[in-house]
C-alpha cells in the first residue's frame, strides 16, 4: 500500500459510511458555539482515516479536526473528516472529506473526494491534479468582470468582499466547504476562492492540487501562506491575482 492509494481508497471507504447518514446525522453537538457543530460521524470517518494510516505507516504523525488528534512531525498527514460539517446536517450536497500527506512541512499529496457527486480531486507533488480520471490545468482569465469566484464565511469580512466585488466580477458563491471552494478553483469552476481564516485541515490538500493545477496561493499580506498556522488565503487564476488581493486590502484583515 502506498500513501497515495491509501489516501484515495480510504476516503471512498468513509465516503460510503457517511452518504449513509447524509441529512440525517446522529448525536450533533456544539463545539465552539451553535454554528461549530460535530456529529457522531465526522469523529467516526476521523477514525476510520487514523485507523487505516496506522495500520500501514504507524510511525507517521496526525493533525486531525476533531478529537484533538494533533500529533506534529515529519511525516504528517493532515486530515478533516468533514469538510463542510453544516451542509452535511443539512443535507446539501457540498462537503468532502480530505486528506493531505506532508514530508518536512512540503506538500507530497493531496486528496479531497465528494461522496456525492463522486467527484475525487487529487495530486502528488510534481505530478500534477487530476479529477477523477481527468487532468486539471487552470486557464488563465485576463479579466475580473469575467470572473465567478467564492468567499469563504467570515463575520465581518464576507460582506464587504461582496460589496466591494459584486459589480466587478459576474458572480459570487459560496459553497460551505473550504477544501472543495478552493478544488473549483484547480477545475475551473471558480476563478478565485477566498478565505479569512482557515485551519490547516481544510486547506491542507486542497493547496497542493491548486499549485499543480498551475493556480496561485497567497495570503492577504501576499505571501507564501503558513499551512500549519490559522492563514488567510486567496486562491487564484495568475491574472486576476492582483485585482483580488487589492480589494482584500482593501478591507483589510486576514487571520
Ligand atoms: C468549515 C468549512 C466552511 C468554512 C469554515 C470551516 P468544517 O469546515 O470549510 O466552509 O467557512 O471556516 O471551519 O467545520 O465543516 O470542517
Ligand atoms: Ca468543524
Ligand atoms: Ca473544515
Ligand atoms: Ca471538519
């Protein structure tokens, strides 16, 4: 078994266990406050994922969403269960499950799979992105007000994005999942993706199948994100880059 296969075979395993109880979760509790849900099955898919990884690589490490799984080293997967817990309550149909492989704080895999619509976003460093059989490759756009981009939900922030860009660009989404808004961006769905404040387990694969896919990754201040720290992040097309980053600036913030 190698880890890629691991990753791609084991996030169909629990993507199979959790359509099961697709809106219709069990045992739903607050974590932070009433909007940070957790169900019984983001911690179960968490440890189907851990249980899997140790049976193969028990020396590998793993930051993990819940349950407080944030043992830290050189060979560390990063992993989020659910991504877009809320949509998955809800029954809508934007949430995945992604998994990341890092070597020495550098990128070697990402997976992010959609049990719903099937669609399996992956990439191995230097390797290129795939959706499911196909390869992605980003095509550059040469202006905002052809663009359809997304923001991720922050108080405070989100609406002044929208405000600012919303006679600049065609459209605004937002889809509820970091990961998979950021995977629109690699396939061509989206031509930016923002987000304020995202952990390491929502972004973790995701930017690695952005960068193979040949789009640009900045923090709001323009530089190289920290993956392991709470980052801002803009996911972009190379041409429209700057417009997105001015106007970020624009309103400030980040992190
Ligand atoms: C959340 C989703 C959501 C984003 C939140 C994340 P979760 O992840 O990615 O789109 O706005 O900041 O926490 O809690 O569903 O794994
Ligand atoms: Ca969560
Ligand atoms: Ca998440
Ligand atoms: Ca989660």
């Amino acid at each position: 078994m190698n880890r890629l296969n691991l990753a791609v075979e084991i996030s169909k395993t629990v993507g199979f266990y959790l359509m099961q109880f697709f809106g219709k979760a069990k045992n739903i509790e607050e974590k932070e406050n009433f909007q940070d849900l957790v169900t019984e099955h983001d911690k179960k898919a968490q440890e189907m994922i851990i249980q899997e990884i140790k049976k193969y690589f028990p020396d590998d490490n793993i930051l993990a969403e819940e349950n407080n799984t944030k043992d830290m080293g050189e060979n560390q997967w990063v992993i989020d269960p659910i991504d877009g817990t809320l949509n998955y309550i809800h029954g809508l149909p934007n949430f995945c499950i992604s998994i990341a492989y890092y070597e020495n704080k550098s990128p070697l895999i990402g997976v992010v799979y959609n049990p719903f619509t099937e669609e399996m976003f992956l990439a191995m460093k230097n390797q290129g992105a795939y959706l499911n059989h196909s390869k992605l490759e980003i095509k550059d756009i040469n202006d905002l007000k052809f663009s359809i981009g997304s923001v991720g939900f922050s108080r405070k922030f989100t609406g002044k994005f929208i405000e600012k860009v919303e006679n600049k660009v065609q459209r605004i989404r937002i889809l509820g999942s970091a990961a998979l808004s950021a995977c629109y961006v690699a396939a061509n769905k989206f031509d930016f993706f923002i987000a304020k404040r995202a952990n390491p387990w929502d972004i973790a694969a995701a930017y690695l199948i952005v960068k193979e896919a040949g789009g640009e990754i900045i923090n709001f201040q323009g530089n190289t994100p920290k993956i392991f720290e709470r980052e801002s992040y803009i996911f972009s097309k190379p041409s429209i880059l700057e417009d997105i980053k001015n106007i970020t600036n624009e309103i400030g913030g980040g992190v």
